[in-house]
C-alpha cells in the first residue's frame, strides 16, 4: 500500500471545533496554532469540552494578527495579540501544573456569557512554560501529548463493527494517514512525513468526549463509539486505546498528500475481544 497523510486539523482553543488545514509548520509543541489557548475557571482549572458542550461548537480560526473566534448565537470575537494582557496565571492540565497567560478582559467576558459561567481565556505564549510529564518535552494546552495520528482504516474498521457510524472528528486527530492496514499505526515506532520525523511514544486512551456529536457537543446515543472499542480495543489496564501520540523530532512543514515513511517499528499493544 502506499501510504500519505489524508488530513491534517488544528484546535486552536482546547475542545473548540477542528479546523482542516493543508499544510502546518511544526515545532517542538506539534503544529502552528494548536492548543495554544484554553478556558480556566476563576481558580485556573482547566475548562473542556468534556462537561461544557457548547465549547465544542465554538470555532476559532488563526488570522494574521491574532484569532477569530465564532459561535452562533455570539457576535464574532477579534482577538488581537498585540492587545493580551499576558499576566500570568496559575493553571493545570491533568497533572502538569504551570502558568497560562492572560488574553482580554473582552474574551473572558465573551466565553463566561456563552458558557454561563465565569472563566479565563489562557494563552502559552509563543514559548510554553509547561512541561509534559507524560510525554517528557515542553507542551501547549494539548492534553498529554503534543500530537495525535490515526489511520483512516482504522476508523473503517472500527465503523465495520458497530451499528453507529462514528466520525473522525469525533477523535480529534491532528494527522490522519490512508493508504493503510487497519490499526498500522499501532506497530510504528518512528515515521517520516516530509522532512519532519515523529517518534510514536504510545497508544491514545479515550474518554467520554468521544461520545459527544462533533458539531452539536450533544452526546450520542448508546455511549458509541466507547462501547464497541471496549469490545476489541481495551488493553491490560482497562484502558480503551485508539490512535497513537506523536512527538515531533524536529521542525519543518508537512502537507497533506505526503508519503508516510515506516522508519521504526515496535511490538503493537495486544488486545483481547470480547
């Protein structure tokens, strides 16, 4: 088979709506532009799509001196970095604790009107001060990793077994491949897209926010697509594992339609069907 990246997405705001790109630059936090924003609450807890659906029909897309933000039932938000107040303030991402800077009072009262509740719109900075405990280099907003790939057979697979047809958004990658086997991904140990080299450091687990219709943020009915990968996708540990996290190895761009180069394989996580 030949092998490309099929698609490439950005999250500009943590949980917001994916946004297709057809090339990224990528550095030492994944790709330009990607989770470099988050909402905290007023004590820096980390605000996400998980319990706050209409964050996942909010858009937001990079402009050129700053990011729009949308949503339908708001007047756009202009955000302008020249204008960030960048203040610092204490926040977390899981277990990685460190500290966001401030963006505008107007997008904190922008996304506290939405969300009904009082919040903080954070920025990384063009240099993030987090450390990735899970993935051991530096990160933006992204949950534990600076990256995610996942196959586009093995989504069709995963579709083959259940009677709900489940979505690639609803996984939020940030590089999706074709041209492959179903679950390839899971035996690659180092690839190649481009110039840019990626090291595969392990299999993604995942959550309820699986479940959440891409474009509503409703849930979907019966907790799919969780409930068919807990049939052939959980590990040892009970965790159900589908994509793998990426860390990139160097810098440069890619581009969709790129060839995906095997450079390294590993020993692929064994999962028992029930």
């Amino acid at each position: 088979m030949s092998m490309f990246l099929s698609q490439i997405s950005i999250f500009p705001i943590k949980s917001t709506q994916g946004l297709r790109v057809s090339r990224s630059d990528v550095d030492s936090y994944g790709l330009s532009f990607d989770r470099r924003f988050m909402l905290a609450d007023s004590k820096g807890r980390m605000l996400t799509g998980r319990a706050l659906p209409k964050l996942v029909q909010v858009k937001a897309v990079p402009v050129r001196d700053g990011l729009r933000v949308c949503h339908p039932e708001s007047a756009d938000l202009l955000l302008r970095y020249d204008d960030f107040a960048h203040g610092g303030m204490a926040t977390h991402v899981w277990k990685d604790e460190f500290e966001g800077l401030r963006t505008t009072d107007e997008a904190d009262h922008w996304f506290s009107e939405l969300l009904g509740r009082q919040c903080h719109l954070l920025y990384c900075g063009q240099t993030s001060v987090r450390f990735g405990a899970k993935a051991g280099v530096p990160l933006s907003f992204a949950d534990g990793f600076p990256l995610l790939l996942i196959s586009q057979a093995s989504l069709e697979e995963l579709n083959r077994r259940s009677a709900v047809a489940s979505e690639m958004a609803q996984f939020r990658p940030n590089l999706v491949v074709s041209g492959t086997a179903p679950f390839a991904e899971d035996g690659w140990q180092r690839i190649r897209i481009g110039q840019v080299e990626f090291k595969l450091d392990c299999p993604c687990s995942r959550c309820i926010f699986t479940t959440r219709d891409p474009l509503t943020g409703d849930f979907l009915p019966d907790k799919e697509p969780l409930a068919t990968l807990s049939k052939f996708r959980k590990d040892a540990t009970g965790k159900i594992n589908f994509g793998m996290n990426l860390i990139a190895l160097n810098e440069g761009m890619i581009e969709e339609g790129m060839p995906i180069e095997v450079l390294q394989t590993r020993t692929a996580e064994v999962y028992k069907e029930s």
